[in-house]
C-alpha cells in the first residue's frame, strides 16, 4: 500500500493537527525530530495560560484553589504516567530532570560496599548518564577504572546483544552492586528487554535502574512487572513535554515503606496529610512521591499535562500500532532506494527497536554531513550523530505515512 492510502486509513490521523507542525519556506517541515524534541500541542498554551491566570488572579491561594490547585498539582501526572509506564500510580512521580533523577535515585539504589561496589553501564551512554554514573563513583571514593563496567557491542556490531549484557552481568556477579541500562538506546535506537535484565541482575544480587529517555511515549513499558528496581525520564522528547521541561521517576512498590532506603529528602517528600504542619522531622510518603524535593513548577508541566492528554486520547494500542507501521514502511523504504548508500544500524527486529532508526551513510563522515544539510534546507528535520550518524523518528501522533516516504526520497536526492 503507498503512502498516501496509508494515511487516509490511518485512525489516529486527525492528531497531526493538534500539533503546531514548524514551518519551512511556506510548508510544514517533514519533522522526525520528536526523539529529541517532541512538537508543542496546541493546547499547551491554553493550559499554561490557565495556571498564568491563576497566579494573576488568586496570587498565593493559587495553590489551594482555582482549576487545579497547585499544591495538588502532580497528582494529575499519576495515571497517565503510570499507563505509559506500566506502573502503579504510587509508583511514578512527575519531578526535577532526567539527571538529577539519576543522581536522586542512585542515592537510595547505589550503595556500594565492600565486595559489591560495581556500576555497569551500556558502552556509547548518553553523555550525561555515563557522567553521572562516573560521579557516583567517585562521591563513593570508588576509583571508576575498577568499578565502572560498560558493555559495548561485539567488535563490528552496531549494537548490543542481550545476551553480551547477560554475560557481562553474570560476570560482574558478587561484585556488581548496580545495572543502570537505557530502555532504548539513544545512539543505535536498540530496545532492550527490561524484565529480562533486570531479573539477571537480581540474580547476582544487584540492582537494575532503567533510563527511559527514549523509551516512555515511544515503547510499550511494564516496569511493575518487569520488577525494574527504579527508573528515570525525561518529559520533552516522545512525550512533548516541551523544552527542558520536568522529568520523572519511578521507584517499585516494593520499596514503598522501605526504612533501610536512604534518601536525599526535601519538604515535597514529606507525608502530605501532616506537610503544612512544618515538622521538623521528615516522614516520607509512600512510593515515588517520596523522593519529590520541591514543589511543582507548575507553568513549566502545564504543557506536559497537555500532551499527556493526547495520549490517553488516542491510546497506547493504537500509537503502538501506528508506530510499528510507520517504521517498518521507513525501514522498507530505505531498503529499496538507498540499500547500497545506508546501513541501517537500528536492529530489525520491530520487537528490539521503538520509532528511530538510525543510520550510517557509507558515502562517510564528510559527504554524510553534506546529504545530512541538504535534508535541512530541503526542510526535513532529523539529527546528525558525530561521525556519520543520522537518526530519523516517526512519531506516530503526528507523523505521516507520506512523511517517511517523503524523507526517502529527499535523502536520496540529498546523496546523488
Ligand atoms: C535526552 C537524554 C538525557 C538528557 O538529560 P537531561 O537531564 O534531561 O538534560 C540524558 N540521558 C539520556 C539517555 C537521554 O536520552
């Protein structure tokens, strides 16, 4: 079936316009940019204005009153949250960025000690987790090139295999005190198989933590049941929260009144029934919401609640649906017209990927950045990975059929 039928039958068509698609010489861009930086609903500036408005007319009572009462302003993140998630309302929590998520997390969930002190990660992390991680280490004296382990693919492989983190695990066994794995890998766009890993490290007595910047909005997610110890993400790619805007976190049930767990606390954290009181001593509540510091910035999340509403709209079966489509018709695409000029590096199974591919140019580093600017000023919108990458997403809430077979042929254009 071509494109254009594809999108005439597509059931979740009429969500493209509820986006602002950015524009370029007069024409929406072909945006497949939304594993970066997710598109602003149209309806995200209605409900910023809202919480501006609030604070324009009730000033502090703001947060007892109006539309949505500040002070109870995260709750409305917990069911949506927990449905892309998998998880439990108590759960999740919608709080501060993806790093410094990370870093609260690791407070409680990487405790090193004597014999077990090891930290393992994917080999090409996201800058800012393998910066993190490294961190952590040394706050715990560890000395990184003994306690850090990164698994990367085999020699020659564009990705890693499941089974190289398992044997790296199974390896690590005694001495490994934390996994912190990506749900999908931001260079490669590779999957990984959550409850699989983390049962592994549970094996040898470790942790598994889970950063799920590519994965929530993009993959279907079960982290209660996959036993992910806990988890991070940020709110401004799939999930189109807006730049910057405020990350979150998941922390399993199990641990939900664990008082051996250690924790950086803030007043947020605190029991909400007895907040107000001002007590001088800290009493957590139960689940993730324990771990808030500071109350919510409200007009930075209005957007996020806006989106996440698109969400539930158009449903997590249906955006799974779509998304497998849309990749496989780009993946098929690029196989036919530029087999020879384009390694897919993504694997090709659709149950080890989400939306992006990412390809390498065999034209190479320097001719690939020149194909990579004519994309640009032919007004496609994708990324560029040092040395030869290009990472291409269709997002299924806004993306269409045509989009894909339009990025085609302009990057076949783009390499003549
Ligand atoms: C996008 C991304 C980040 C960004 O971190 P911030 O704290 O939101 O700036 C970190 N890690 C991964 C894996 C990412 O994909």
């Amino acid at each position: 079936m071509n494109a254009a039928r594809l999108d005439a039958l597509d059931p979740l068509a009429a969500f493209r316009d509820r986006f602002h698609i950015p524009r370029h010489d007069g024409e929406d861009c072909i945006y497949l940019c939304g594993n970066s930086l997710g598109l602003q609903p149209k309806s995200a500036a209605r409900y910023v204005e809202e919480e501006l408005e609030a604070w324009r007319e009730l000033g502090v009572e703001g947060h007892f009153g109006g539309r949505r009462p500040w002070k109870d302003y995260g709750d409305h993140f917990a069911a949506p949250l927990a449905q892309l998630t998998g998880a439990r309302e108590s759960e999740v929590v919608c709080m501060n960025s993806l790093t410094v998520n990370l870093h609260l997390l690791m407070a409680s969930f990487f405790r090193p000690r004597a014999g077990r002190y090891k930290l393992l990660i994917e080999r090409s992390a996201f800058p800012s987790d393998r910066y993190a991680a490294v961190s952590q280490l040394r706050f715990h004296g560890l000395d990184p090139e003994d306690a850090l382990i990164e698994v990367g693919p085999a020699p020659g492989e564009a990705h890693i295999r499941t089974e190289e983190l398992v044997a790296a695990i199974r390896a690590a066994g005694d001495s490994l005190a934390l996994a912190l794995l990506p749900g999908v890998q931001y260079l490669s766009g590779e999957a990984f198989d959550i409850g699989a890993l983390t049962e592994e490290a549970h094996a040898v007595g470790a942790l598994a933590g889970w950063d799920l910047a590519h994965a929530i909005g993009n993959v279907p997610l079960n982290l209660h049941d996959a036993n992910a110890d806990f988890a991070a993400w940020c709110s401004y790619k799939y999930l189109n929260g807006g730049p910057g805007t405020v990350a979150g976190a998941f922390v399993h049930a199990r641990y939900e009144d664990d008082p051996s767990l250690n924790r950086l606390a803030g007043w947020w954290g605190h029991d909400k029934a007895t907040r107000f009181r001002m007590d001088p001593d800290f009493v957590p509540i139960p689940g993730a919401e324990g771990w808030q510091l500071s109350n919510p910035p409200v007009i930075a999340m209005a957007p996020l609640l806006a989106s996440l509403e698109l969400f539930a709209a158009a449903g997590p079966s249906r955006l799974h649906e779509k998304s497998l489509a849309l990749t496989v018709l780009l993946e098929d695409c690029l196989d036919e017209q530029l087999g020879s000029a384009v390694e897919i590096i993504t694997p090709r199974e659709p149950a080890r990927r989400g939306a992006q591919l990412s390809l390498r140019l065999r034209a190479g580093p320097v001719a690939g950045r020149e194909a990579f600017a004519r994309l640009g000023a032919a007004g496609i919108v994708c990324d560029w990975r040092e040395p030869d990458v290009i990472r291409v997403a269709p997002v299924p809430l806004y993306n269409r059929y045509s989009d894909v077979e339009r990025f085609v042929a302009a990057l076949a254009d783009a390499l003549r």
